[in-house]
C-alpha cells in the first residue's frame, strides 16, 4: 500500500482552512527552525532531517527533468507523509495562532 504524500503548499492550504495565513515559505522557515529540515546552505539545504526520515514524517520528493542538448536537472523538496502532517500540522497550528494574537494586540 502505498503512502500519500504531502507537499508543503498542502499543509499551507490545510492551515488557511482553519483560519490560519502562512505561506509555504513561512512554513520552510518554521520547520527549519525547529529542526525538522536541514538548515545548512548546501546540496542538502531544506532536506528532512534524519530524525524526520528515521520516524517516518517526511520523505525526499526527488524530480528529474531534461533541458535541451539532453541535459539532466533534478530538484528534491520535502514532503509529509500522513504521520508526519498528524504529527506537525498541529505544532504548526499552535504557532499560528500565537502569531496571530500577537499581531492582533499591535
């Protein structure tokens, strides 16, 4: 059986639904921050952390396309799995809602 995969403009989607506003950027940053994704500025940068693939919360999507002249790119970004949003969209509801009363007292 396999596995739905999650991207993070879903869970940026899932958190406007309940009211929430973040961006996917926002939400790159947030779970960089709290050490779900590398934030270290190289090949691996915004890559699950190896907390994250051992417990089964994110995966590397990995893409391959070819260019002209049959050159390769290939790009990777996060994804959750099912476990991982259950587990993290509830951290980051808890987040946004404290920014939230905190730009509404400004």
């Amino acid at each position: 059986m396999k596995t739905r995969l999650i991207s993070l403009d879903e869970v940026a989607h899932e958190l406007g639904q309940y009211g929430m506003d973040m961006t996917t950027e926002e939400v790159l940053v947030w779970l960089r921050e709290h050490g779900y994704l590398v934030g270290v500025r190289c090949e691996v940068y915004n890559r699950p952390s190896d907390l994250c693939l051992l417990l089964g919360y994110m995966v590397t999507h990995r893409v391959v396309s070819y260019g002209e002249s049959g050159k390769v790119f290939t790009s990777s970004e996060p994804r959750f799995t099912e476990k991982g949003r259950d587990f993290i969209l509830p951290k980051l509801l808890e987040y946004a809602r404290a920014r939230k009363e905190v730009l509404s007292h400004v």
